[in-house]
C-alpha cells in the first residue's frame, strides 16, 4: 500500500514518516535516490510503501519548495534567526547573513532576540523592523514575549538557526511546552553552548511542523544544491553576487534606480541605496553587513 507522507526524522539510514492520518512509519530510502546523489531530509514530502512482510520504503521524493544543508531540512517556509542579547552577545552582520539566505530561498525570516530579562532587544528589533522584517523581543525565563513568536508558526514548516547558546531549544520549550526539549547550559568558561541537538527532526505544531536542528551561523557554513548534468546536484556555498542586492528586501524599492546600470549600491555616486542609507530610511548595519557580504561572495573563487 502506498501512502503520500513527511520525512518527520532521518537517522543512521532509516526515515520516520509521518502520514495525513498521523500514522508514523519508520523506512528505508530506495537505491536510486543515492545513485542519484539525492539525500531525503526532514521535511521533505515523499510516497512510501507500507509492506506487512517487508520494510517500509520511500519511493519518491516530490520536488521541494526550498531546501538548507545546515540544518539540514527541506521545505521550510519560515526561518526563525534567534540571537540572546547577552551571553552572547548578538552579532549582526551573522543576523544579516541568515536574512539574506533566508530571502535568497525564498523562506521568510523571522528573527527572534532572547534573554531580554538580563538586556532589552528593542534597540536590535527596530533595525529589523525599519527594513520590513518581523522581529522579536522574548525572556525563555519570564515567558515574555513568547505567544507573539508562537503565532509565527502556525500553518508552516519552520526552522530555527542560531548560535550555540542563545536559546533555541528554551524558545521551542517556551513556545510547545509539551516539546520538552533538551536545553544547553552556558559553558563559563567558553562563554557560549554546547549543542544538545544532534539531528534534525520535526515536531508537529499548530497545525504545521517546526525542526529543531544543529545550529549554524553564517552561509559559509550553508549550501544549495544545483542540477548537474547527470541529473544528481552539486555544491555551492553562497548566494552568487548578483542576487544579494535583491536578498536585502529593504533594498528592492531603489533598485534599477541608480545613476549607473553598473552600480556596486556601496560608495558609488548617484546610487539611491546609500542616499536611502544617509536619509536613515536604510540603517546602516544592514548596509555594511551587504557590503561585506558581497565582498565575501566575490572572493569565492569559481570552478
């Protein structure tokens, strides 16, 4: 009997489904996905065999929507960048690399800063706000702050990245108390966390799944997969330079508006983002971390 279904967990070669009637099935993926290179993920919408006298199978993979290699999920829609206010303390230009993966994918972001009872976010928060992006303000410990972030999930396959340490899995138990995740203690003398999280698995909320993942901090450490020609996927690392303009969302209104075609939008003469980012409707963290970030892109030699 065949089934559609959702890969809710993969671990040591075995897939843990779940069917539209919450039926969970553990199974094998067939041969052909490794001839062709392909690796199901967690969040990916498969058909499975259900066999009484055989192991289950995955027989197809249907085509994803999107697709992060760390943490390793597909088919997310909305991506929560969670950031502590303290201990660590937020980096932005990281803040501003997840946005800009997370537009480039064609996946919402959402940032979230915690540990607001120890430091406030607001100050970080409106920079986010300033460029049309949802942000928010939580304490794990007091809960505050916490419904707001809760109402981001529902009806979405959601994913959450981060640095070790600022709060992911205590934002998730805050949010779905019923998840009751393993939570990282601050290690004193790192001065940030150890990973709790080993593999990515989705938990069922509000009517849509949220993955709780191995952190990851910079698109340098994050892949997209491309079509080769035989007919698997090849690797690459970062958003290409051209498409990064448009992966700042508060950029698109200035776009194609410059004095020149060939605008950098950095420091050139008649470009109407730094004349934006000098009227203050552009803040300027966001600015520099652009900057850096295509410079980062165009230093990545090409094969």
């Amino acid at each position: 009997m065949q089934s559609e279904a959702i890969i809710i967990k993969g671990i040591g070669g075995f897939y843990y489904t779940e069917t539209p009637d919450g039926e969970i099935y553990e199974c094998r993926a067939k041969g052909i996905f490794r001839k062709k290179g392909i690796t199901p993920l967690a969040g990916d919408r498969v058909v499975i065999s259900i066999n009484e006298n055989a192991e289950n199978t995955i027989d197809e993979i249907k085509p994803r929507t999107s697709e992060l290699f760390r943490p390793p999920v597909a088919n997310v829609d909305r991506l929560f960048i969670v950031s502590s206010t303290v201990e660590p303390k937020p980096v932005l230009f990281i803040i501003d690399k997840l946005t800009a993966l997370a537009e480039d994918r064609g996946i919402e972001p959402v940032v979230v800063f915690t540990k607001c009872d120890k430091a406030p976010g607001g100050e970080y928060a409106d920079i986010y706000h300033k460029s049309g992006i949802k942000a928010f303000c939580v304490s794990n410990s007091t809960g505050e702050g916490t419904q707001e972030v809760a109402a981001e999930f529902k009806g979405h396959i959601s994913a959450l990245c981060g640095n070790s340490g600022v709060g992911k899995s205590s934002l998730l138990n805050s949010v779905f108390p019923d998840l009751n995740l393993k939570t990282a203690e601050i290690s004193d003398k790192l001065g940030r966390g150890k990973h709790t999280t080993r593999h990515s698995e989705l938990f069922k909320v509000y009517g849509g799944y949220v993955a709780d993942t191995p952190g990851f901090a910079s698109i340098a450490d994050t892949g997209r997969r491309s079509p080769s020609s035989d007919g698997g996927s090849v690797y690459s690392e970062t958003i290409v330079p051209e498409n990064i303009p448009f992966a700042f969302r508060e950029f698109v209104p200035y776009l194609g508006k410059c004095k020149f075609s060939t605008c950098n939008h950095i420091n050139d003469k008649g470009c109407k983002i730094v004349e934006a980012v000098e009227r203050g409707e552009i803040p300027v963290s966001r600015h520099e971390s652009y900057r850096l970030l295509l410079e980062q892109a165009r230093s990545i030699k090409k094969y």
